[in-house]
C-alpha cells in the first residue's frame, strides 16, 4: 500500500475516508482515478490544505455554503468550482468512518437493505454505506444545489467526464473500524 505524507485534493479524486493507523492516528485513505493510498494526515486536514491551495480555507467555505443552503447540517464543502470539486459527508465530519465522497463521481446508488446502500461511481468503484438512500440522496442533493448556486455565481460553466471502468468494492464490517477493498 502506498503511504503519502501530504496529498492535494483535485479532479480525479473519488472520495476519501478516515482510517486508524497502527498507533491510534486516524489517516486518511484516498481513492484518486484508479489509485488508492494512505495518507499521514487525517481529511480535515487534507480537505483544509486543499482550499488554501485555491486560496480559501474551510472555515469560509462552510459559511459560503451555510448561506447559498438553506441551514442544514454537514453541508458540503466546495475545494475548487472551476474544477467542479465538491465533497459531500455521509457522517459528521469529525467522525473516523465518514466519507467524503465528490459529487462528479457519484453516478449511481441502489438500496440493499432499510439501512444500507451500494453507490457506484466513477472508475467502477463501488461502496457499501450504511445510511438510507433517502439520506444520502438529501446529501448529494445539497450539494447539487451548492454546485448550481457556485456555477450561476461565478458564470464558470462546468463539464467534466470521467469513462466508467472496474474499480474496487469498498465495504466495512459491522464490528472493524477500518474499510476493506476488494478488487472487482
């Protein structure tokens, strides 16, 4: 497994997540286009260096978001518009197990059980969440409407295609604290 120190994020990434490493630090594992990788950093800060790098931070960010919203909770956090860079939680942000996951790579979701859906996305991966489809539907649909408020705003038009391809299952167990990936 590849580990990083410090990695940005930007248009090919699929999602990320956190994950506790051997001695108690929750880093961060990150699906980028067909790579996966850990980095030594947990995504607060990822998310945090990425905004500073498009001269932005999260704190403004979440108030952007908090006023283009009606006021919800977790809202979605914009890294970039030009790029269409929009991160979306399935869980509070301060929890381990939430998953950022971008907005562009979200294709598709099917129900599984009352509690627990399968969202495919872009380069054929596919993650097990447990939450409803109704919640997670209310999530991404927040952040659609942050990416239409941003894209009227700024009159920066957006287009971005990635071709689907066979990626990983991403799954975690009832009683493990960590994801697991299995190659398709």
């Amino acid at each position: 497994m590849d580990i990083r120190d410090k990695h940005l994020l930007n248009e090919k990434t699929v999602l990320l997540t956190g994950e506790y490493h051997n001695r108690g630090e929750v880093w961060s594992r990150v699906i980028e286009g067909k790579e996966m990788f850990l980095v030594k950093q947990n995504p607060i800060t990822i998310i945090e260096e990425s905004l500073l790098h498009v001269r932005s931070n999260l704190l403004s960010d979440q108030r952007s978001a908090k006023y283009l919203l009606s006021p919800t909770r977790m809202h979605p956090i914009c890294v970039n518009p030009q790029l269409g860079i929009i991160l979306f939680p399935t869980k509070n942000r301060k929890c381990h197990c939430n998953i950022w996951l971008s907005l562009i790579h979200v294709k598709t979701t099917n129900s599984i059980r009352t509690r627990q859906i399968e969202v495919l996305t872009s380069f054929g991966h596919t993650i097990l969440i447990d939450m409803s489809e109704r919640a997670f539907n209310n999530k991404r649909q927040k952040a659609v409407q942050l990416q239409e408020a941003l894209t009227t705003n700024l009159n920066c038009p957006l287009n971005f295609y990635v071709e689907p391809k066979k990626g990983y299952y991403i799954v975690k167990s009832s009683n493990e604290n960590n994801y697991f990936l299995e190659k398709k």
